[in-house]
C-alpha cells in the first residue's frame, strides 16, 4: 500500500503527519542520534487509524542547528510549538530515551496537554557525573575524529546481538544516516542531555496512563534498575520485549507494535467508561 506522509514545517523544523487529522493524535519524539524514521514501523502501522506525528528534533535529521545552543528545555518548547501549531488535541505521547528525557520533562511542565504516554527505552535520572565526562568525550571525539567515527562506535551498542546480525544491512543504513547529520546538532544534543535536569521526583505525580516498553538486552536503560525507578508513576505498565536492545521500536517492531496497540485499545476501554 502507498504510505501518505505528509511533511510540515513548524517552527524550522521538519514535521511528519500520517493519517487521518481528526483521529486521535499520537506524538512520536526519537532518540539520539537518529530522526523521525525510527518510528516508520509504527507510524506505518498506526497512521491506519490514529493521526502519526513525528519530528526531526532541532539540530538531527533535517530539522537545522541554528546557533547549535540546545537545551532540553529548548527541546520541550519546541515540542510545545508543534503541538500547539497543529491544535494537537490531548495526544498520546511516544519517546525514546533522549525522546523519553523530552517527554518526562514534558509532562512534568504541562501535564494537561497529554492523554496518555508512551516511554521506551529512557531513564528519569539527570546524567551523573561519569556520564556527563562520557558527554564531553564523545564532543571531543567528533571534533577530532567526526562524526561518522563517533556515530559507528556509539551506535552498535544501542542494538542487541539478535539485530546487529539479523539486520546487519539495515543497522549499516541507520548508521550510515546519521553519520550525514549536522555534527553541530549532534554536539548541541549532547550537552542538551548533559545539561537535563532530573525528572524522578515528577514521578509519583503523573496521574495519566503510562506504558513503560524496555528491549531485554537494553545496555544503555537496563530493564531491572528502570522497573524499579518507574514503579514511582502511579498508573504504568511495564513490557519487556525480547530479542531488542536500546532501540526496541526498530529491532522488534511487531512486539512494540502490538504491545502499543493494547495499551491504546485499553485507553479506549477507560475513555468509554468515562462517557
Ligand atoms: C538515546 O538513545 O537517545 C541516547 O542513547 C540517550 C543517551 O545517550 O542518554
């Protein structure tokens, strides 16, 4: 079947809508370092009935650096602007790990923009100090090595060994894409995680449906120490999907999909009960 995306530009940066407008809005935030097609399988999937939103954040994909002096902060603004320059009307969010650090704060900041969320493969805690020295390292690394030697080496260790030789041509592909990206907003990501705050304590007071989805051989947001953080947020499930690392939306699509699909049908359920 043809896929219908059609691209917007909000803001400068690079929008991505499939489906219906007036069906009921699913916001897509990717990790680092990729863009918006690390949802394909699920905006394929879900645009048949929702409304797909995805966006390349500011700086990744095709959505421009600027001055390249990005924040979380400055991440979540924007994410505030393409909800409101499309009338988004309480949408399900969806992130992964840098995209999940967005979404935390983001529902920490304006939690009644939101129905429900959906949070893969992300923590809550603010880099420690060993992360923030692995931040500055890799900055290092790209400005003297650049950045396709920084983007090989870092992104292998966000798959599982089931992918990285099942999918050998496809993980080259992923690499080799973001190898392209504008190493500035590569680097200005990197101290935008750095630089995040911690979001630990908004936990316990999210009062929206929330799905927690976790690949098994995840190296970067092991499962066990995220169950145990997580368990703060009142109305969450968590899945394990097996055969997935770091990147579990396009190392097991059909389990995340399927996984995403009962958590929204049961939404469905509560939505009705509420009427
Ligand atoms: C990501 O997948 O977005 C990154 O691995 C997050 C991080 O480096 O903290």
């Amino acid at each position: 079947m043809e896929k219908k995306t059609m691209k917007k530009i909000i803001n400068g940066l690079s929008v991505f809508l499939e489906g219906q407008e007036s069906a009921q809005p699913i916001l897509f935030v990717h990790g680092f370092p990729y863009d918006h097609s690390m949802w394909e399988a699920q905006t394929e999937e879900f645009g048949k009935e929702y409304l797909c939103v995805s966006y390349d954040i500011r700086g990744l994909g095709e959505s421009p650096a600027g001055d390249g002096q990005l924040t979380m902060e400055s991440f979540v603004d924007d994410l505030e602007t393409i909800i409101d320059g499309l009338k988004l009307k309480k949408p399900v969010l969806c992130g992964l790990s840098m995209g999940g650090y967005i979404s935390l704060r983001a529902l920490e900041r304006m939690p009644a923009k939101f129905s429900a969320a959906i949070l893969c493969d992300t923590r809550a805690e603010a880099d420690n100090n060993e992360g923030k020295l692995k931040r500055a390292a890799a900055i290092k690394r790209i400005n003297t090595e650049g950045l396709a030697a920084y983007a090989r080496d870092f992104m292998v260790t966000c798959f599982s060994d089931h992918f990285k030789t099942k999918g050998h041509d496809k993980l080259r592909k992923i690499i080799d894409h973001s190898s392209r990206f504008d190493p500035l907003g590569v680097k200005g990501s990197l101290v935008a995680m750095l630089s995040r705050t911690d979001t630990t304590a908004a936990l316990e007071k999210i009062d929206i449906p929330i799905l927690l989805i976790f690949g098994e051989e995840d190296a970067l947001t092991p499962p066990a120490g995220m169950r145990a953080v997580f368990q703060k947020i009142k109305h969450a499930e968590f899945v394990e999907i097996k055969r997935a690392g770091h990147m579990s939306p396009i190392e097991n699509s059909e389990e995340v999909n399927r996984t995403i699909h009962d958590f929204l049908n049961s939404l469905k359920g509560s939505r009705a009960k509420e009427t």
